[in-house]
C-alpha cells in the first residue's frame, strides 16, 4: 500500500513539473539557442505570448470573474436592463413597434451614440430590444457553431477562448503584410465579449488605429469573464442564452440604428414572433450575429452589397449550420430547400397592409424610416396613446414597469384612431379659428400652431365601451393628463397618488348630486326644488331672477340651477354624499385655514370635488353600466391596455385596482329618475326648441336619433375666481344604440390648473361640444360597423349678448 501511495505522489509530482520542464525545454531549446540565430528572438515572443494566452485563460479570467461579482455584478444587471424594450400591438393583433427610449427608461436614458458621463455614473447608449421568452434551440445551436465553439469547454471555460487568442499574432502578420502597415489581428471574440461590446456600444469599425483597437480589445477580455460569470452562475446557461437572444445586432436599417435580439429582428425582418420562426428562418438570424441583414434599399452600391450579403448569410452560414447541425437527412433537405428559395434576395420589412396606408396617408414623411424602425413606426401611429399607455403602467408598477412587462395589447385600433386623431386635430382648428380672440394670446387650440413658446391648450377625448376598454384616445400634450395631474405623481417611484389630485371637474359633479337624489327614492323628474334665483316669469326656461321659487328637478339638471340642486342635495345629508364621493374615488376640497370646509353637497353641485379625467370617465361609465342592466359586474377604470404580455409569466405584479360595482352606488328605484335627469341637457325642450346647456347636441338626443337608444351626458366649465377666467370645458356622458353597442366618454379642454386659465368668457358649449358631436359621430359609425361618413362643422352656441351680464352668461354656459 505504501508503494502504491509514493507512486501516485511521484505521478503528480512529475505532472506539477511537467508544465516547468516544457517551459524550460523550449526556453533552452529555443529562445535561447544561439544557433538559431535571431530566430530565436521571434520564437521568445511566441513563447512569452503563448504563456500571457495560457495565464489569461486559465489563471487571471477565473480570478476576473469571482471579484467582479462582487464589484460589477449589480452594475453590469442594471446597464443590461435598460436594453429592455416593450412591444405594442394594436387591439387587432397588429405589431405596431416599441416604445421610444425617451419614455420607457428607469433611471437614465441616452438615445445618442457616445457615452454620457453623469458624475459617478457613465450611461451608455440603450440599445432597445424585446425580450425573448424562449430561446429558439436551432438559433443558439447555430449562433455557437460560428460564434463561440469552444463555449464552456477546455478551450474557454472562463470567457475568454484560448484559439482566438493564439491566432492574434497571426492574424497580425498576416494583416499588416496586405496593408502594408501595422494592422492589429483579430481574435475569436466569445459571445461573454460580444456582449460587452454591444452593452457598452464598443463594436470595432474600420477607423480604428492599433492602439484604439488594442485598447478595447483590453476592455473586453477584462469585462467578459465578469460577464460569463454572471450569466452561467450555479452552472446553468438559460441566462446566457437568453442574452444571446436578445442583445445581440442582427439587422442593420438602411440610414439608421441596428435592431438588435432576435425577438424584435423576427417581427421586422419576417412578420413573426421568435417562437414561430422556422429552422431556416432561425439559422439566418444566428448568421446575421457581426453580418447584419440591410434593410431597406439605398443607393445602387449600397443594393449590391445588400444583396450579397444577405446571399452569403443564406448560401454560405446559415447553409453550414444546416449541414453540420441538423442529423436527419430529410429535415436537412427541408431545411436546405427553404434557404435556396430564400436566397433571391433580402425581404423588405414586414408590416401589416393597413398600418403602412395608415403611416403613408397621416404620416407619409415617417412612412419609409417606420417600415424597419418599430420606435419610429410606433411614434408615428400612436401619437398621443403611447404616452398615456406609459403612464397607465406606471401608476400600476412605477417607474420599474418595465421588469413586468415585455409587451402590451392596447385596446386601440391604431388606424381608426390615427384616423380619428386627423379628425380631431381639424375641429380644433376650426374652434381655435372661431374663437380665436376671446384665447389668451399665450395659448392656441389649433395643433398646427402649438410651439414651445406658444403651447397648445390641453386636449383629452376619451371614450370606452362598456367594458372600459377605451376605444377612441386623442390628447394634445405628453404628459397623459387623462390620467391624472403631474403633481400627483411621485416623483422617485412614479405612482400616482388619487389623493393628491385637485382637478376640480365643474358641473359635471351634478352627475354625483342626480345619483345621490335618485337614490333617495323620493324625487321625480317633477318635484320641486326651491329656486331663489328664479325668474318672475318662464319657470320651464333657464332664465334667472331674483324670486322664489320651485323650479322642476328636469329644469334644474337641463339647465344647471345651482341654487335648487344645492337645497336638494343638501336635504339628502351630507353623510351619505360624502360616503357617494368616496366611493367614487373623488377629492373633497382642501379644509380652510380655519378648520371649516365646503359642504359635501355643495361640494358635488358646484363641481368642486376634484378628478382626474380617467376618474370622472369611470363616473360616466359607472352610470352608463347600471341604466343598461350591467350594473352587477365590477366596472375597472378606463384602460388603454387590454392585455399585458408579462416577461415572467408567474409575475404579474399588483392586481388593478379603482373598481366600482354599479348596482352599489346607484339603487335599482333610482335608475329611471337618473336616467331622466342626466338626458335633460341634451333632450329638454320648452315650445319645441331645445332648451338645455347641451342644447347645441339635441340631435344625439336618443328620442330623436334613429338608431339611438340611450344618451345622457353633463357639461361644466371650471373657472378661476373671476367667472369669465376659463380654466376647463368639461363634458361626460353615455350612450348606447340600438343594436346593444355601449359607450362612455369624456373630453375636457383645458389647462386644469386655477393659476393657469387659457380664455375668456369660453365655456364647454362652445369648444367641447363641437368635439363630442365628431367623437360621437365616429363612435356611431364604430357601433354599426361601417366606415365613418364625414360630417359638417357643429355649429357652435353664440357668444353671449352684449346686455347679458358675466355672471349669467357662466351660469348658463354651466
């Protein structure tokens, strides 16, 4: 036993020195034998080259890869995430592209193509790319074959390949002889330094010097072993793999930035997702890695360096993968066939039919750069929505949105409502043209002539079906005021916080007031309201007075009587409006500095409990749910996104939340009388004419539209504390045709600060109904299929006489 035990320690012994005496046999032998002549200088620096390449393989890369674990592994996770990029398909299924960097970034965001030094912290340039949640097998087999054969082998256990190394020197040579100059060689770059080049935007190019190139090529053998530690840690490669599916360039727009993953190239370069790819499909892809596909022709060189290298791609790698790759004799046919029909030529950037009408009929100067840009294609077809679809994210997750979501539906279709938005933005041009004297010199409702220094009054017009899924989307700003103000935003986490808003939403809290009245169960649309402000004469018109009297509760809703509906909401108890007002989710005004505070009651008629847009549009949909018996089921606040595709499928983040169930906010007795009293400003009439504040809409009045089964809808214009200084125009409302299709909608013009009023004397009958009548028009040919007919301009209520006090002419306009 004993012999067998010095034998064994004599064998590693001899296997410890052996690496020694090879070293000293080439040193004796070689480097230093005179008789080599200067030959044998050549052959040191072999040697002493030979061993640095053993040494950075196999001593300093595993060293490398354990400390930076520790001091770059957080840093190298977040610069890697902001790679990340979320997708957008319209409510057809339709790809539509990915969001512009400038709206999706965590922390930082640099869109250039230098590196950005803020302090401490350097941002690299972001490279956008969709995160793949399988990686295709045939992709990654091929893409080691050419990239990476030694991966995790003998030869590049670490991240480094010891072969790519060794023929440095080599290639240097060889280089530099056809250059006639010094040229450094190349090396096999490994996919763990391929991924620090892309990461840190160092790709080499054709400028570069030997000291530039040396330099980075430094850079990448110090970070990859760091990188190839992080990505195979516990021995598992589903994270490298995942990377080398999504950081990796494959297509290169003609003019423009290269795509990157094979998620988002998939989509552009054959109109499909990764999973549906084909092995052939699949196999150029993992070719184009460092041979990007050109999308897009250019000029006639640039079409024949195109063509060959798509041909070579086909013909050449991807014909090799195919050969060496694939066992089956028949499968490998297959797959041959269908590169040999691919190999006619490049394809051009798939997008549906209809969007690229849509992008050449709205947007004809981003329509060629929109075929192979899914940043541009996506800016340019969902203008406004895009921003609102950020925000709705983000009050559900903050501004860590994007580790939950790789790809949302919205609930648009993106050419209707690029359609719509064309119309929206003439009607405002015609209002702004109208009105035009009584804006404020600082403001401009025509979208055409909004500037920086000339920004454009605040735009929303929304409307949702039944479900709340918003149909119609249109907003002049980015900052998705819809969705609630800027300063109830958290500024470090981006959570919107419903508490803080203080949007007053005028006299369309009537809407809570007529709620809270029905629901008492004692009113009809008969019963008399105690008017002080009544006139001596016409009690059925909206005039006012000085007397008192009882005015009909379908006068005081049709024409906006503050005063009765003040006395009646009042008589229902402030406990119960109050409790109405925060199921709804609405504000209270804040408390005066002597602890006293405006009345609930009081609160709701003068329209000074405070929403969002998106809040007071759920009102009108809450309504709308319970007088077409759909009052039982949840109603979710207005939402743009009707599907989220979530990058982990176990992580869905926090449920939504701002449900209402209907029947529990309005009594089933209640229903007809809130039905009577909220169709009153678009249907009351006295002698025959229309006679309510939305009078200028009686046509959308369900008793005389054909095809019109229901419409209600309230107005209100929120002033400052001079009542002729216009803060918001406000309108909200429902419908449903006859054939069950059902609607709600708001749409307010406005600034929704009191600091900041935009007009004079303006109310909602003026430049929000012409709005409604165009967004109703459009949800009508919606609800009966069929395509939109254009309509004329509605024509717009007068301004008020010159004998009409201010005073008057705001109430009425309320």
């Amino acid at each position: 036993m004993l012999v067998v035990f010095r034998v064994l320690l004599r064998a590693l012994e001899l296997l410890a020195l052996l690496p020694f005496r090879i070293l000293h046999l080439l040193l004796d032998r070689v480097a230093f034998n005179p008789r080599l002549g200067p030959l044998r200088y050549v052959a040191g620096a072999g040697i002493f080259y030979v061993c640095l390449a053993v040494l950075l393989v196999y001593v300093l890369a595993p060293i490398r890869g354990a400390v930076g674990h520790y001091t770059l592994g957080p840093k190298l996770h977040y610069d890697a995430e902001r790679w990340l990029a979320t997708a957008i398909y319209d409510a057809r299924g339709s790809f539509v592209g990915t969001f512009d960097p400038r709206l999706d970034s965590l922390r930082d965001v640099n869109y250039s193509s230098e590196a950005i030094d803020l302090g401490d912290y350097v941002a690299n340039p972001d490279h956008k790319s969709i995160p793949v949640r399988e990686v295709p097998e045939h992709y990654w087999q091929c893409l080691v074959y050419h990239e990476d054969r030694n991966l995790g082998g003998l030869l590049n256990p670490f991240g480094i390949d010891l072969p790519g190394v060794l023929k440095i020197p080599l290639s240097t040579v060889r280089r530099s002889i056809a250059a006639k100059r010094l040229v450094l060689g190349v090396g096999g770059s490994t996919l763990a330094m391929q991924f620090v080049r892309v990461i840190y935007k160092t790709p080499p190019h054709a400028g570069e010097g030997a000291l530039l190139k040396l330099k980075r090529k430094l850079g990448e053998w110090w970070l990859a072993p760091v990188v190839y530690r992080e990505l195979t840690d516990g021995g598992r490669n589903e994270a490298l793999k995942q990377w080398a599916a999504n950081h990796l360039w494959l297509a290169q727009r003609t003019g423009g930035a290269p795509l990157h993953g094979i998620e988002l190239t998939s989509r552009i370069v054959f109109g499909k997702e990764a999973a549906d790819l084909s092995i052939a499909e699949q196999f150029v892809l993992a070719s184009a890695v460092n041979r990007p596909i050109i999308l897009l022709e250019g000029s006639e060189r640039l079409n024949a360096v195109r063509l060959d290298r798509w041909r070579y791609l086909i013909e050449v790698r991807a014909r090799t993968c195919a050969e060496k790759l694939i066992s089956d004799e028949a499968l490998q046919k297959e797959v041959v066939f269908e590169l040999v029909a691919m190999a006619a030529g490049p394809p051009d950037p798939k997008i549906k039919p209809r969007l690229q009408d849509a992008l050449d009929k709205y947007a004809p100067s981003l329509a060629l750069p929109a075929q192979a840009n899914p940043i541009v294609r996506a800016n340019a077809l969902m203008p406004a929505a895009r921003y609102g679809i950020r925000e709705e994210m983000k009050q559900r997750y903050g501004f860590g949105w994007r580790e939950h979501v790789r790809g949302i539906t919205t609930t648009i279709d993106a050419v209707k409502n690029l359609a719509f938005g064309e119309r929206m933005r003439t009607r405002l041009s015609e209002i702004d043209a109208r009105y035009g004297d009584k804006i404020d010199a600082a403001y401009t409702l025509d979208p055409a002539k909004a500037s920086d220094e000339r920004p454009s009054t605040g735009v929303i017009i929304a409307a949702a079906n039944a479900s709340g899924e918003i149909v119609r989307y249109f907003e002049q700003g980015e900052n998705a005021a819809y969705f609630g103000s800027p300063f109830a935003r958290e500024t470090a986490t981006g959570y919107y916080d419903s508490g803080r808003e203080s949007r007053m939403v005028a006299s369309t809290g009537k809407i809570i007031a007529a709620i809270a009245i029905a629901n008492t169960l004692r009113d009809t649309p008969q019963s008399l309201y105690l008017d002080t402000q009544a006139p001596a004469r016409g009690l059925e018109t909206c005039a006012r007075g000085g007397e008192r009297h009882g005015r009909r509760a379908l006068v005081a809703f049709a024409c906006s009587l503050n005063g009765p509906l003040m006395t009646r909401t009042a008589q229902v108890g402030q406990a119960r409006v109050k409790r109405l007002i925060d199921e709804l989710g609405f504000n209270m005004p804040p408390v005066n500095a002597d602890g006293s505070g405006t009345p609930p009651s009081t609160a709701v008629v003068l329209g000074q409990v405070a929403a969002a847009p998106r809040r007071v549009h759920q009102l009108a949909g809450v309504v709308l749910a319970s007088l077409i018996g759909r009052g039982a089921t949840p109603l979710p606040e207005p939402t743009l996104i009707k599907r989220y595709d979530f990058t982990n499928l176990e992580d869905h983040g926090p449920e939504t939340s701002g449900k209402i169930t209907p029947d529990k906010i309005i009594r089933t007795g209640g229903r007809t009388l809130v039905r009577a009293l909220l169709q009153a400003p678009l249907c009351y009439e006295v002698a025959g004419k229309p006679t309510g504040t939305l009078k200028d809409l009686s046509a959308w009045c369900a008793a005389r539209r054909p095809g019109l089964k229901l419409h209600f809808a309230k107005t209100g214009t929120q002033v400052t504390e001079d009542v002729d200084a216009t803060v918001d125009a406000w309108i909200a409302g429902g419908l449903q045709f006859a054939n069950g299709a059902a609607y709600s909608y708001v749409v307010v013009v406005g600034t929704g600060s009191a600091g900041a009023p935009w007009a004079r004397n303006l109310h909602a009958a003026q430049v929000a109904v012409p709005l409604v009548d165009a967004l109703l028009t459009d949800l009508e040919a919606e609800a009966m299929g069929r395509k939109r007919a254009p309509s004329p301009p509605t024509k717009a209520k007068p301004p008020a006489s010159a004998s009409t006090s201010k005073k008057q002419a705001k109430l009425a306009a309320d």
